[in-house]
C-alpha cells in the first residue's frame, strides 16, 4: 500500500514538471534554432546547431526589433528596482511603527494593511488608471512604479512587522538607556537585525514586480515605458517576427527571474514563512 502511494506520488509530481518544463524548454530549444530548422517536419527535439545568433541579434543588432527589446529591458529594471526600493523603505517604517509604537488605531490600520491583501488585485485596475490619469502620470515610469508600489506595500509590511515583533525588546531598550533616539535605534540597532527578512522582502518585491502584465499594459500604452513582459507579448500582433526571434525574446524575460528565484531561494521562502505567522 505504501509503495503504491509513494509511486502515485512520484507520478503526479512527474507530471507536474513535464507540464511545467516543458513548454520552458521548447522555448529554450527554439531559441538555438533558425526560422527552417524551427519549421522542419518533425521538430527536433535538440537545436541541429546551436549557436548565439539570434541572442546576438536581439541584443546588439541593429534595427526595430532589437532596439524595442533592449528599450523594454532598460525600463523594466528601472520600474522592478524602483519599486522595490521604495517598497522596502517604507515597508520598514511602517512595520516598525506597528511593532514597537503605541498610537491611537495601531491594531486598526494594521488590520486594514492586512485585509488588503485578501482583495483580488485587478479590481484596483480601472480606479488606479483613472489617478493616474488624472495627475497626468499615465505613459510615465513614476505612474508604473506608484501602481506597483500600492500593490506590494501590504505584503512587504506584513513580513517585516512579522519579523520585527520577533526582536527582543531588549536590545532597544539598551540602546534607549544609552541615549539613542527612536530613529536612531531603527537605523543602528533594529534595520541590521532585520536584513534577512529586508533580503526577502526586496527578492519577493522584484520577483513580483517582474512579472506584472496587465498594470503596465494598461498604464504604459507607449514603448518608451512598456516593461519586457509587455514588449514580449505584443511583438507578434505588432510586427511580423520570426519565431526564433520571439522565443529569443521569451527566455530574456525569463531569464532574469529564474536566476534571481534559483540563487535566492533560501531568502524567499524564509520571507513567505515570516508572512505567514505572526
């Protein structure tokens, strides 16, 4: 019986990664091939001869193409680095403040932050574009950025105020008895025993940031802001492209966060844990 359940699971976790891998894989697989080899009957399940070419010629060649791909990677590491520096510093002073300061609706706007989150995301969508209209910044990095930042602030509170509130009061009070002020037992004492989860935070925050779709797609109409997710997914209604081209332009968007998830993934689940409980 044991054995059964064991190969019945071991079954079901196959088939979750073939149908996880394997569409990545193709992508990964097209993008070593030109247009003939991808149009050959049957497909070749490895690139004939693999090489560079099409890399080379979205990054560094010449031309519309190319020039949009290297665009959208520029304005999205603009927007995802942005966001998740100002998420993190004002995530900071707002966990703090609900971990250690007593105020007047301390544990109310600590509710509201939280039941934030339990609201599907996209039914911010028309009110955000509509500010943002209105304050002329539609087609605009800081438009981008501020849309993000709302959606992420509660998250990033959340875990920082989880992991502060697990600090020893102890050492604050040491540092208060030495002279410190509030700001500086934050800065000197309280930020350095909370890297860990800032790390996590900050790695959470791009991840998220980079994979955001339809925000950007509604606040960035122009080129000259539109992220790489975006870019990527209009190539073939805009422009004839070639599919190497495009499966090319496929693995940049996803190369950056799957390296990032593969070397930081001890901080990310150590962040989704200190989210999770209090």
């Amino acid at each position: 019986m044991k054995l059964h359940k064991k190969g019945f699971r071991r079954f079901g976790v196959g088939v979750i990664l073939s149908w996880s891998l394997v569409p990545i894989y193709w992508v990964i697989n097209t993008s070593f091939q030109t247009d003939a080899q991808i149009s050959d009957t049957p497909a070749h399940l490895f690139p004939p001869t693999p090489g560079w070419a099409n890399y080379k010629a979205l990054l560094i060649g010449d031309g519309e193409l190319p020039s949009m791909i290297r665009r959208a990677t520029i304005n999205i590491f603009i927007e995802c680095i942005s966001a998740t520096i100002i998420t993190v510093v004002l995530a900071s002073l707002a966990a703090y403040a609900f971990a250690r300061m007593e105020f007047k609706g301390r544990k109310f706007f600590l509710f509201v932050v939280v039941m934030t989150m339990a609201f599907p995301t996209y039914t911010t969508l028309i009110p955000m574009y509509r500010i943002m209209a209105m304050v002329h910044l539609v087609n605009t990095y800081l438009g981008i950025i501020l849309c993000y930042v709302s959606g992420f602030l509660p998250l990033a509170t959340w875990i920082l105020f989880s992991y502060m509130q697990s600090l020893p009061l102890a050492i604050e009070e040491a540092g208060s008895v030495d002279g410190a002020s509030r700001m500086q037992i934050f800065r000197l004492i309280v930020l350095p025993l909370t890297m860990p989860a800032i790390a996590s935070t900050a790695v959470i925050t791009f991840l998220f940031a980079w994979a955001q779709f339809i925000f950007p797609l509604v606040l960035a109409s122009d080129q000259s802001t539109q992220p790489l997710t975006v870019i990527v997914a209009a190539i073939q209604g805009r422009h004839i492209v070639p599919y190497s081209l495009l499966s090319t332009a496929g693995v940049i968007a996803l190369s950056v966060p799957a390296v990032i998830a593969l070397l930081t993934n001890r901080f990310i689940v150590s962040g989704l844990i200190n989210g999770s409980v209090k």
